[in-house]
C-alpha cells in the first residue's frame, strides 16, 4: 500500500468511525465533534474551544500504531495494533515485509452535564 492509499484510508476509517460514534449515540451523538462557537466569550479569549451550546470542548487524543505487512503465500493486511492486542487483518507467510507507521488525531467532543442517556 503507497503513502496516498494508506493516508486515505487512515482518514476514511476516522471519519466513518466519527459518524459510527454520533450514530450510536442517538441524539447524544451532538457531543462528539460538537458546532464550535464563534463568539469572543471568556474561554475563547484564553484559548478554549466551546460548543455552540456553551460547553468547554475537550478533545480525546489516540496515538496509534499501525502495521502493514505483505509476503508471498498471503493477502497481507493492515493491523492496528493497541496495546497488546491487535486488531485487523494479518497473515503469516515465509516471506514477509512490514512497515510500521504511527497515527495521531484528536477528536472533539464535549461532556454531558446533568442530562440522561438517550439514543
């Protein structure tokens, strides 16, 4: 896989992974990457994201390793690899390449405050 395929589908999987979060939240979904404010409020003016609601916006980091491999004998594949435990798809052959990448992205969202759970 070159840099642009892999790039794309890093981008791919973070969005859909987004829109798979909102969905399962229901009407909840609003506090993962939240409407930003525009306003020059307080918390703005020190350098502090708020939602359109007013909530003070914090953002989740992942760091996460990636590893592609290909070898003769297998399709290969691409894992994530978090913790100890790997994720995806990966495939065992006599010869075999594997690159090792690293992916950080944050996403925004916001915390619930005195509200019930509804989806």
């Amino acid at each position: 896989m070159d840099l642009k395929d892999f790039v794309g589908q890093a981008l791919s999987d973070i969005v859909e992974a987004v829109l798979d979060a909102q969905t399962r939240l229901g009407t909840n979904g609003r506090y993962i990457n939240p409407e930003l404010s525009t306003q020059q409020g307080p918390l703005e003016k020190q350098g502090k994201l708020v939602s359109i609601q007013g909530q003070l916006v914090q953002t989740v980091e992942f760091d996460i390793a990636v590893t592609a491999t290909s070898g003769t004998g297998t399709k290969g594949g691409i894992g994530v690899v978090v913790g100890a435990i790997a994720l995806g798809s990966q495939g065992q052959s006599s010869a075999e390449n594997s690159a090792n990448s690293r992916i950080k992205f944050s996403v925004p969202i916001t915390l619930p405050y005195g509200e019930k759970m509804h989806g």
